[in-house]
C-alpha cells in the first residue's frame, strides 16, 4: 500500500521548518473539511435538509470531523519520495462510538469527501451488505451525487460459473429432484454479483456452497472457459476506479500479507483505512501472518485432480496420477493417525515431545516428498493446460506450508510463534500462529497508509484503552475518542442478574438452573429474545429446554441461514432466537421483536487454547497479570458486544439477564460493570415482570 510523500522543494527544508509546513498545510486542510463536515452534519446542514426527522447528534459531528482531520493530508500532486531510510508512520486515530451516534456515516462522509481512496474495512459480510445496501445510497442521497464505490468479499463468497455448470451437468443430478439445484439454476440467470449472501435459504452449514464457491484454490485463471463472464473478474476490472472500497477484515489481511512476502496483491493500493468492527483486529490478523496446513486441502486437491484427470488427460497420464493420487491419500491419512483423536486444540509442540522429534520431522518430510513429487509431475504437465501449472502451486503451497508449521523457520525469532493442532472427527489442522501481532502492524500496515481509523461500538474496557493498545502496538501520538451511547438507558432498559446464590458457571447443576432461569425470563418478556450462549453444547441443551417447556417459536442457530433466521425472528415478533458465536454481535434486529437479551454466562475464553495459552504466558513474562490484562478484557469486550444487541434505536425498550453470579461474587465483575451501559439493576424476577407489564398499559 503507498505511503504519502512530500514534494521536491519540501525536502530542502530543515526538519523544523518541515514540521512547520506539515502542521499549517494540515491545518489549512482541516480547517477546509472541518467546514464540509458541519455543513453536513450541522443543525442546518443537508442531514436537516434531507430529512425533517434529523436529530443532530454531537457525538456523530465530532467525530465525522475528527475523521476528516485525519484523512487530511498532501495531495496526490505533492506525493513523492520523503527519505528512503525511514518509512512515514500512518496518522492513526481510534474512535470508540456505541450504539446510536451513528458512525458509518460519520466516517463513511468523510472517506468520501476527502477525494482520497479509502478502504473500508469490516469484520462481518454483514456489515459489508449494509454499506452496501442501506449506507451508500443514503449517503449518495444526502451529498447529492453519485459514489465510485464498490463492495468486495472473499473469494469463497461468490459463485464460481465453471464448478457450477461442471457441478449442474453431472448425470446423477436432476434439476426436478434437488430443489436446491433448481434454486441456484434460476438464481444464475438473474445475478450481477453472484454473492452468496443473495441465497438467504441456503443453510451457513450447507456442503453444497463449498463444491460451487469461486475458491481460489480450484480457480483455473485465465485459462478457465468462463473467463469473461467470471464474477470474480468482473469485480476486479471495477475495483480499480473505485474511491471507496469495503471490504471484510480477512480480505484486507490477506492482501496485506501477500504484500509482505512479495508475492502480489489482491486489492489496488490505497492511501487510507477505516476499520469498523475494529475489535476483531488482532485476531483476523493473526490468521494471514501465521501460517496452517489442513488435512481437507491436500483431499481437496486430490479430488479436484480426480475430476480434472478423468476429463483432460490421456489414459496414460491418468495412470500415472491415479497411483500418486492413492499413494499420497494413504500418506495423509497415516500422518494424521499419528495425532490422538481427542477433538480440540493442543499444543504441538507437546505433541511432538511425546511422540519424538526424530520420528516426527520423518513423518513431516515423508508426506512433503509426496506433495513434492505430485508437484513436479504435475509441472511437466503444465504444456497440456495453464490449469496444470495452477494444481502445481497447490501443492507446492501445502508442502512448504507443512513444512513451515512443523518446525521453526528459516531467520524466525524464537518464542514469535505459537505452533498448535486442531483435531476434528476426519480433519487435522496445523497452525503457526504469531504470539504478539504488534510487530507485523507497525511493519505492513502503520508504515503502509498515510491515515488508519480504527473504530467500533466496543474498544474500551472498564472505560480504558489500554489493552487495544498494547495489543495492536499503538504508540503514544495516536488519538482517542470516545463517545457514549445517546439512548435513555436509565429509563428504557433494566439489568437482571441472578441473585448471589445462583450456582456458579463451575457448579453440576449451573446448566439446569439456567435454564429453568431462562424459561422464567422468557415467559415474563413473552418470547421476544434472543438468548445469546457462550458453547454450542450449552446452546443445544438449552434450545432442547425451550422447545420443550415454551409456548412460543424457538429459532436455532444453525436451522437456516444467519440472515434467514434473523429475518423470521423480526417477523415473527413473540420468537426467541437462541445462538452462540457470531450472533453475539451484527444482529440488528430494532422494535418489540428483541424485547430481552439474555446471556448464559460471562464470555470467557478457554485458558488453555494453545494460542490463548501463549498469549497470556507472554503478558506474564513482560510482567503484567495475565487473567486481568489479558482474559478479563477479551471478555469484557464480547460480553458488551452481547449486550449491544438489545438497544438498537431511541425508541427499543427491553431487559439484559446475564445469569452469571460472579459478576456480583468476584472482584473483577465490577470490571464487567463498569463497561456495560448504565442500565438499573435488579436480581428478582418480579421487577421484570412488572418492566414488562409496563408494555401493556
């Protein structure tokens, strides 16, 4: 990503005189939006005009102009070299705005006014839909003309046209007979983006979108009949006029990371980003400066290259790639019977110990000859198709990948990694994951953009910024604001916890006092909830209850789509919704239809995940607490993600029960506390009754 530079004539000036000419050029420039952004979002500017509703929100203003000031910057005309031998610092700015100062559009605005190309980045395709959808029109409303904007996800979210009509033309398909087939038929004809997200009745656990889906593992570039009609190509050929570009976090840092290592790029350069959802930073980033190799890509590829060979290739070739096809397949599945069967995620490092180092890196070099050598025969094929050469860097890419997560790396400092395995019922996972992630920001992105805003509902924990800049490596010239939510709590939402005999989340019989809690809560708010749990195995059980005991719908994670399911909860008003992981935040459900949120217990994630695990040992060794500088925010983070979901207007009214005691019990639920919004509190069940008894008269 470019760097903005100064001009010839700036640099004869001697770093005082520089400073000064910075400061005063910005200030004029600031000064210019500063102006644009009251006009906008002032108590007569067009937001008034456009809409008799407005309400001018102080918090919005602030920071639309606090954004402007720090996409501000030398124009395009004066870019050019600024000192070779120290890369320019991005100007970063961190904005915590929750619920209902209204911040897409207080950084969307100015993104588009600064006349820069920006990347908009998110964390949930959710959000990206919305912009999309909802945010850019209205913004193209308000400033009167049109957006070069454009939306881009992930390759695995769009319809690859070769795999389908490959997929729809097998015999033992029929159209009639798989109403799904059918569906997507109809769909092709009619699509411009061929984006996932348009299936709202297609199930998230669906096998099917993983066989059709435009992964660039299967892609056959430019030597794939569908070429020019390809939606990915499409998108790519407008991305380069595009100002505005929103795209989803893991895009972002996959790019980024390809840039690092010199292999290419996947989005044009750009010369500033927002981060919405700026929470999932760390984490996102962590998976594209680490490196994996899974056991379902190398099956993948082998069954790709089954298909592939039965259609293109002489009978002899098809011979020989048949014998390395078996004979790799019993490789994979060998190595990964070396790993115990106990689902989960463990240490490798450990593993390795206990099975010998010695044995290990022959396991490892065994199956990365194979991968090697299917490599090479598959190279010599190349002159029979470009789609040869492409199978050839799959498989290439698995053994180095192999190779890389098996043991440490060439010039790797020690102790930057954490290496773990993830074992599944037929699939093992090996990562390297970067124990403190600091260091790649401050080297690809801070030094990458002249301006990063970094933005979300939640950043702060017990009114602190602290453990988001010790995490993302912030230094002491960033600025951060921090604007509360406008809504009337106080008077229009009630807190419940459970009284301080409640059983404890380590208690035999926490699961069945929860939900008998539950089913009470839900029959005082009459359904109207979303019931927000921190397992999947807490979910089931706890659905299994309600299904059982309640008289209203019960909607499941995992029954339909995310966006299907959301949609039947806001229609079907006295519904309760019960859901674990991504539902705990990008719901967005307004009205009587999510009247109460309730939370089986405090978010805490597992200690001993091996990165988790790493994470901490680290905060311990540069002296801090790791439970109280490390777990307690993570979790006081996704707990007020939770807790977002019930306020999503002015005029939404409702009950948070969060049925874990030691946020009363131990001393760092008060930290809890302080970070949630300043909702009376109540521990009996007869005040939320009569809340909600309040509905009626």
């Amino acid at each position: 990503m470019s760097c903005f530079f100064l001009s010839p004539v700036s640099r004869l000036l001697s770093p005082v005189s520089l400073f000064l000419f910075l400061f005063f050029h910005n200030f004029l420039r600031n000064d210019l939006n500063t102006m644009e952004i009251d006009e906008i979002f002032g108590e007569n500017g067009l937001l008034a005009a456009r809409f008799p509703r407005f309400e001018r929100r102080q918090g919005q203003e602030e920071m639309a102009a606090a954004v402007a000031a720090v996409l501000a910057g030398p124009p395009e005309e004066e870019v050019t070299e600024f000192l070779e031998e120290e890369a320019v610092q991005a100007r970063v700015l961190v904005v915590e705005a929750e619920t209902g100062i209204g911040k897409t559009l207080a950084y969307l605005i100015p993104a588009v006014l600064s006349g820069k190309r920006v990347v908009i980045s998110t964390a949930t395709l959710n959000l990206q839909d919305q912009i999309r959808d909802k945010d850019i029109p209205l913004v193209e409303t308000i400033l009167g003309r049109p957006i070069e904007a454009l939306i881009l996800k992930g390759r695995e979210n769009y319809l690859c046209l070769y795999r389908w009509f490959q997929y729809r033309a097998n015999p033992q398909r029929r159209l009639v007979d798989d109403p799904h087939l059918a569906k997507i038929d109809a769909w092709v004809k009619t699509t411009t983006l061929g984006d996932r997200a348009e299936l709202t009745w297609l199930g998230d656990r669906t096998p099917l979108w993983s066989k059709l889906s435009a992964n660039s593992s299967q892609c056959l570039g430019g030597d794939c009949p569908e070429y020019n009609e390809c939606f990915i190509t499409r998108l790519r050929k407008q991305a380069g006029s595009a100002q505005i570009l929103v795209v989803n976090h893991y895009l972002f840092f996959s790019d980024l990371a390809l840039r690092q290592s010199g292999h290419g790029e996947l989005l044009p350069r750009c010369e500033a980003v927002i981060f919405d959802e700026a929470h999932h930073i760390e984490n996102v980033a962590s998976l594209f400066f680490g490196e994996s190799w899974s056991q379902y890509q190398v099956v993948d590829l082998l069954g790709d290259l089954e298909k592939q060979g039965a259609l293109e290739l002489p009978p002899d070739h098809l011979e020989l790639l048949k014998s390395d096809i078996t004979a790799l397949r019993k490789r994979t599945d060998n190595f990964s019977a070396i790993f115990p069967v106990k689902p989960g995620h463990f240490p490798l490092v450990q593993f390795v110990k206990n099975f010998g180092e010695e044995e290990w890196h022959q396991e490892v070099e065994l199956l990365a000859f194979g991968l090697g050598r299917l490599a090479d025969r598959l190279t010599r094929w190349a002159p029979l198709g470009e789609m040869w050469r492409g199978y050839a860097k799959r498989a290439e890419g698995l053994r180095d990948s192999l190779r890389g997560v098996a043991g440490e790396a060439k010039g790797e400092t020690e102790g930057a990694f954490v290496r773990w395995y993830d074992r599944g019922e037929r699939s093992l996972l090996l990562s390297a994951t970067p124990v403190d992630i600091a260091p790649e920001l401050a080297k690809s992105l801070y030094t990458g953009v002249s301006a990063c805003v970094m933005t979300s509902a939640t950043l702060s924990t017990g009114g602190s910024f602290s453990y988001l800049q010790k995490r993302l490596g912030l230094g002491d010239e960033v600025q951060y604001l921090k604007y509360a939510s406008p809504f009337d709590y106080k008077e229009r939402t009630l807190l419940y916890l459970p009284e301080r005999t409640f059983p404890d989340p380590g208690a035999k019989d926490f699961r069945s006092a929860v939900s008998a809690r539950v089913v009470e809560l839900l029959y005082s708010s009459r359904g109207r909830a979303l019931v927000l749990c921190t397992s999947y195995r807490g979910m089931e059980m706890l659905a299994d209850v309600l299904e059982e005991q309640l008289d209203y719908p019960v909607l499941v994670q995992g029954m339909e789509s995310k966006a299907a399911l959301l949609a039947r909860f806001r229609e079907e008003t006295h519904s309760v919704l019960v859901a674990v992981a991504s539902f705990w935040e990008g719901v967005d459900v307004a009205g009587e239809a999510l009247s109460c949120v309730v939370i089986d217990k405090l978010p805490f994630e597992v200690p001993n995940d091996p990165v988790i695990e790493a994470r901490s040992h680290r905060v311990e060794e540069e002296g801090g607490n790791a439970f109280f500088g490390f777990l307690v925010p993570r979790a006081v983070l996704t707990l007020r993600q939770g807790v977002g979901r019930l306020m999503r207007t002015a005029g939404d009214r409702g009950v948070v029960a969060i049925l874990d005691v030691r946020l009363l019990t131990k001393g760092y639920g008060k930290t809890f506390l302080r970070s949630l919004p300043p909702s009376p509190r109540c521990s009996s069940l007869d005040d939320v009754d009569d809340f909600f008894a309040a509905d009626n008269k």
